[in-house]
C-alpha cells in the first residue's frame, strides 16, 4: 500500500515536476538526435522561405511582389527577420542538416518553456509525459522546419511572463509571435481581460500600445514604403482554403466547406463561445457580474488590487490556451502544421476539465492518431474536431466552479489550488 500511494503521489504532485521535466528534456533530445540521424528530411515550404529571403535581400519590400516557388509571402515581418537569419546561417539555405539542428534546439527550448508553464500552473506530473511523445509535433518541428516553432516559441515565452508577472515582456513577447504567423491573434480577447483584471484600466491600456507599437516597429520597413500590401498579406482575413489540405472539415462535402454560410457559422460559433467563456469563465477574479465586470473598462474598482492577486499563474495559462483552442474548434481550415498550436494545449487542457487521466491519454491518443492521418478523411477529421470539442466543452465545465471558495488570506487564492 505504501508503494502505491508513492506511486500516487509521483504522479499527482505538482512538486515531483522538478525533476521530471529535465529527465523528459534528456530523453526528448535523445530522440530529436534521432530523427535527424535517421528520417529523411520533407521539403515543402523551405525552398519557398529562402526564395522569399533572396528577394528581401535585393531590395523588395513590396509584399505583392515576394514569390516562391509555392506561393506568396503570406506572413509578418518577424517571420522574414528569422528567416533571413537561417538564411545565412545555413549558407543560403542549402544546409539542411544544419537547419533541422537549429529547429531542433527550438524545438527544445519551447518544450523546456512549456514544462515551466505547466510548472507554474501546478500541473500534475502524470501529463507532462504527453508532451514530448507526438510524432506530428516532431515532425513539424525537425523535418518540416515550420515558421510555426518559433510563433508557437514566443506565444508559451509570453504566457511564462504573463505568470511571473513580467508584464511589459509579455506584451513585447506576444507581439513578436504575432509578427511570426497571424494564428497568434486568436488568444488575444483572453490576454485583454487578463490584463484588464490583473492591472486595471491605465495598465491594460499601456500594454495594448505596447503591442501596437511593437507591431508597428516590426512592419515598418514594409509599412514606410508598401502599407497595403504589408497588410493585406501578412494579415489576410479572407484567405481562400483549399479543401484537399484541409485536416479538420474533411467529413464535410466540399461545396459545403467552400460555401459562406459554413464560414459565416464558424464565425458566429467562434464569437458565440469566446462570449460564452467570457461572461462565465474569464472574468472570475472580479468576483463581478459580468455587466459590472464591464464598468472595469472606464471606472478603476477600489479593489483592484484585491483583483490583481487573484489572476494566478493557473488562471492565465487556462484563460490564454482556452481561447487558442476555441480558435482551432472553429477554424476555416487546419492545415498539419497547425498542430503545434495543439499539441502542447491540450494535456493541459483535458486536464483542467477534470476528465480521468485514463481518458485524458485516451483522447490525447485520438487526437494524436488523427492528425498523422495522411491525406485526412472524414474519420480522421471527425476525430480532429471531436477532440477540440471535447476539450473546450471539458475546459468550461471543468472550471465552473474556479473562485468560489476564498482563501481567508486576503481572497488571493484559490482554496483547492495547491502550494508547494
């Protein structure tokens, strides 16, 4: 009986994370050492990354006018900055090896981010497992070479700074993975109320110019001289999606897909569920309906400070990856390499909803077979959705009952929250 409580213990002790996460670190390098060794590499948008690089290094800052092989530049200006690093540090993009040795290292640093996330959220042991064991994440990472690692990189950097409180670096942080593929936007509502309710009004606000005016600092080597084509590429909201890649909406006829009404549906479900977890979930620390939760915006609350202490490192993890996941349920389209948005989201995630760590694993399992379907089909799309709907229904119900009960020492915490 004494092992298996020791056993128990190991595996639900937020404290035990300590060690485990560097020994899952060692191991995780071991396996990425692996995969270079051993897989070959698949080209598909690299080549095109480092056309795009070549005509930036003669002189084009019009966006209309930087093509590759496979397609436009269709991402910010942080993502041309990063690439014009490998660029020369591979020797114009030829050495391959060298590239996936450097996402790799990404690769290891997010994952070694992420675990401090978890960290702070005083996640159990039991699920940190689930975050270096996805071969699609492996794959986006080291044999794909993605701009997605490094938006993924700075997102979790900023939500780590949100939790210590570094809430200029967030800001800034969050900015530049935003300057690295727009799918950043979709935590943006959650990280406005978590400003608005750990700082109040002035703050909140100055963190906003923060963003802004780190965006714009950015872009402007494009925006001084080609502001409409900046914009209308690098944030392109009315992208055409092609049905044939898309991971998720495959177990739907293709004119459907293609049709406005299912786009407009998306949306209106989209906006339907960040309202849903805003007037319910996202504005607990307030302690206020969600009407006099609105008067925060131009009336700072006596008890601001009383609010601010409330926002734990737990709730901001939850709120931010919450919104990100309800962002991916109701994406037009998904494409593989959208998965890294995922799949450090949603141990955490399935987690908070209070599912049995049997049936978190088994729909971590799902969801992992899923998305290394290739091409998709209906059976593995339907999983895709499946699984992001299981989750965001999970994460609300999960947290309803967040804030209800107040510690004595200041309603501060959280009294089911652990302390170590």
């Amino acid at each position: 009986m004494n092992i298996i409580n020791q056993a128990l213990d190991l595996a639900s002790n937020p404290k035990h994370a300590r060690w485990l996460s560097p020994l899952l670190l060692v191991v995780d390098a071991v396996l990425c050492g692996l995969i270079i060794w051993k897989i070959p590499y698949t080209e598909i948008d690299w080549t095109t990354y480092m056309q795009h690089i070549e005509l930036y290094l003669k002189g084009e800052r019009d966006y209309r006018k930087i093509e590759g092989s496979t397609g436009p530049l269709v991402y910010p200006a942080v993502h041309v900055y990063i690439y014009r690093a490998l660029y020369a540090l591979t020797n114009h993009g030829t050495d391959i090896q060298l590239a996936q040795i450097i996402f790799g290292l990404v690769y290891l640093v997010t994952l070694a981010v992420v675990m401090a996330c978890y960290r702070m959220a005083k996640a159990p042991p039991y699920i940190f497992p689930l975050l270096i064991l996805s071969k699609r994440l492996h794959s986006i990472f080291i044999l794909r070479c993605f701009n997605d690692c490094f938006a993924v990189l700075g997102l979790f950097l900023a939500i780590f700074a949100y939790q210590r409180r570094w809430w200029y670096a967030g800001s800034l942080l969050y900015t530049t993975a935003l300057g690295v593929k727009m799918t950043v936007l979709l935590p943006l509502p959650a990280i406005g109320i978590v400003l608005l309710q750990a700082l109040g009004t002035t703050p909140a606000v100055t963190q906003a110019f923060v963003m802004f005016q780190g965006a714009v600092a950015y872009g402007y080597p494009f925006l001084h001289y080609h502001t409409p084509s900046y914009l209308a590429r690098a944030f392109e909201f009315t992208r055409q999606f092609m049905y044939k890649w898309t991971v998720n909406w495959k177990f739907v006829d293709e004119e459907t897909f293609l049709s406005r009404p299912f786009a407009l549906s998306l949306l209106a479900a989209h906006a339907g569920l960040l309202a849903l977890f805003a007037i319910t979930r996202w504005t607990k620390p307030s302690q206020r309906p969600f009407k006099e939760f609105l008067s925060l915006i131009w009336n700072e609350p006596i008890d601001q400070n009383t609010i601010g202490r409330r926002v734990s490192p737990r709730f901001i993890m939850t709120t931010i990856l919450t919104a990100n996941i309800i962002g991916m349920l109701c994406a037009r389209s998904l494409h593989y390499q959208f998965y890294a948005y995922i799949a450090w989201v949603t141990p955490f995630l399935l987690w908070r909803a209070g599912l049995h760590p049997i049936l978190q694993y088994a729909l971590w399992g799902a969801q992992e077979w899923a998305w290394n379907v290739y091409p998709s089909t209906p059976a593995s799309s339907m999983t895709v959705v499946g699984v992001l709907a299981v989750t965001v229904a999970g994460a609300w119900w999960g947290t309803r009952n967040d804030f209800e009960d107040i510690m004595t020492n200041g309603g501060t915490r959280p009294q089911h929250e652990h302390v170590e």
